[in-house]
C-alpha cells in the first residue's frame, strides 16, 4: 500500500485548516511527533497514521467509499485499440482508464502509460493499433464500497491517481483525489499562520 508522504500530510494539513497543535490534539499525538512527521524524520506506525488522518478529515472521516466515488466508470475493454482507449480518455477529460477483461479488473493504462509506450516505439500507428492488454499497467488500488475514507486517503497519498470501488468482483465506482479534496471543507487561513502553527 502506498501511503501518505511528508509532504502528503503536510498539504492535508493545511487544506484541513489546522496548525501541527490542532492536528496533534484531535490525534492524541505531541506536536513535536506531527512536526517530525511532515519533516520526513520519522515514519510512523500505520496506528498512528490512521489516527492522524482521520483528525486531518473530521467532516468526512465517517464517510465511506460508496459515498465519495464517482460512478459510472469509464473503462475499456482488454482487447480494445489504443486508438479508442485515447479517444475516451479526450472525451471525457481523464488521465487514466481501467482495463477490464470479461468483467474482471486487469490493468491500467495511464496518459504516461501511453507516452512511455509511444518514446518506446517512436511509431504512433503500432502503439494506436496495439491492444490496451498489450500496453496497459498494473491495476489501480481497488477497496470495497464500505472502504473508510481514512484508508482510501491513504493509498490516495502516494503516487496512485484513483482508487476503484469493486463490490463481488464488479467494477462500481473510482474515487480520484479530486473527489477527496471536493469532499473536505478547509476552513480559511493563511498558509503561513498554518505552518507557524497560529490559531
């Protein structure tokens, strides 16, 4: 699982509308720990990641996957051209795609995805005719429609765009980090009085 980085908890931080004293006591934790943390001096235990995250989303911390994911999917089949896949992903404005094979969840193919492919092949009609199987990714992180949003956030935090919803083996909904953000309402402060930790 990808989780959160220095930065990641820096940023929540800050969209949440909290300084590091506030997050430090709606998570139990010292101020000196969320100092150290958003420093990337050290690495806490999952425990208290998952405490801290919740702090960092109390108006959506009891909300699960279902209520946040965006639905229906956008999603091609294994077999589809390249050249379609590209025309959905202009269509709808998306920068990644599920890759589905008889209804199962088997890859991704992302905008760098294509981009790394074409900088390979330096041929853009082999990579357009290709199938998306031949060049798709390894699938997004998929949870269940009851999914805390506490743990969605943290596989959000890493390097992974989306999240997919399955429920029994069906593909029903993708959360992205926009749909996170849209979700939180940070309160309006300064970015400095945040850091400096200013009520």
């Amino acid at each position: 699982m990808s989780l959160p980085t220095p930065e990641d908890i820096r940023r929540m931080r800050i969209m949440a509308g909290l300084t590091q004293k506030e997050l430090a006591e709606r998570a139990g934790v010292s101020q000196s720990l969320i100092a150290r943390i958003e420093a990337g001096t050290v690495d806490p235990r999952l425990s208290t990641l998952r405490k801290i995250l919740k702090a960092l989303i109390p108006s959506i911390g009891d909300l699960k996957a279902e209520q946040v994911m965006h639905k229906p999917v956008i999603w091609v089949d294994a077999d589809e051209p390249v050249r379609n896949v590209v025309e959905l992903m202009e269509k709808y404005g998306i920068s990644q795609i599920p890759v589905l094979d008889k209804g199962n969840v088997v890859g991704t193919i992302h905008e760098s995805t294509l981009l790394r492919h074409f900088l390979k092949t330096k041929n853009p009609s082999l990579l357009f005719n290709k199938q998306a199987r031949e060049v798709m990714d390894e699938p997004l992180p998929m949870v269940s429609s009851f999914t805390s949003i506490s743990d969605v956030l943290a596989l959000l935090g890493g390097e992974k765009p989306a999240v997919l919803v399955v429920n029994g083996g069906k593909l029903v909904g993708i959360i992205t980090k926009i749909d996170i953000i849209s979700a939180i309402k940070p309160r309006s402060r300064g970015l400095h009085d945040l850091d400096q930790g200013k009520a």
